[in-house]
C-alpha cells in the first residue's frame, strides 16, 4: 500500500519503529494520541508568531523556532523522526510518548 494511503497511526508507527528505531519514544496508540498534542503544538509554533504557544490553557515559551516546526511537520508527513519532536514533548511534559528510561538518561547528561 502506497504511503498516502497509510492512517496517521500507521505512519507514527513507521517514524517511531521504521527503517531506523528512535530510542525513547513509546509505540502504542496511547503514546499516539499524545504525539498527536505534540503534532498540534507544532502546527501551533510553525504559523502563530510571537515566543509562546498555547496547549490548551497552558502556554510555553517556544523551544523550537517556526521554521523548525515547519521542518519537522514535513518530516513527520514523511515518516522521519525529527529531535524537534522530542524538544516539544519534554516540554509538555507527555508522559506515554516518552520513555522514563530515555528521559533519565538525558538528565544524568546534565548533572554531570
């Protein structure tokens, strides 16, 4: 099957597990749903201007710039991981998204 065809939770599975697997990052279509939050914050910082975004009654200040966004919503229509992802969801803080063990790792990194 074509990959236009593909559901969005087919094309999540692809990014996360696909030709090269992303550590941290948790399958399963709870972990989806909340990619899918993190997808909508990056819809929100690539076209709204400003240093903030909004999810929801929380607003963050942006750490990712537009163009970055724009990026990694084109990687994802692709199936390509993108770090950015990642930088948006630690700061949401999604929980089922990311692996505990990932994000343990990464702050170890800054302690040091």
């Amino acid at each position: 099957m074509k990959m236009n065809r593909w559901s969005d939770y087919e094309k999540y599975i692809v990014m996360v597990h696909g030709v090269k697997q992303v550590l941290g990052i948790n399958l399963g279509y709870q972990a989806f749903l909340e990619f899918k939050k993190v997808k909508e914050a990056l819809i929100s910082i690539s076209k709204r201007p400003g240093n903030t975004y909004s999810d929801g009654d929380d607003i963050y200040k942006r750490p990712i710039t537009s163009t970055q966004a724009i990026r990694a919503l084109d990687n994802i229509e692709n199936c390509r991981w993108d770090e950015n992802i990642r930088l948006v969801a630690k700061q949401m803080k999604i929980g089922y998204m990311l692996s505990p063990a990932k994000m343990i790792t990464s702050v170890s990194n800054y302690i040091k």
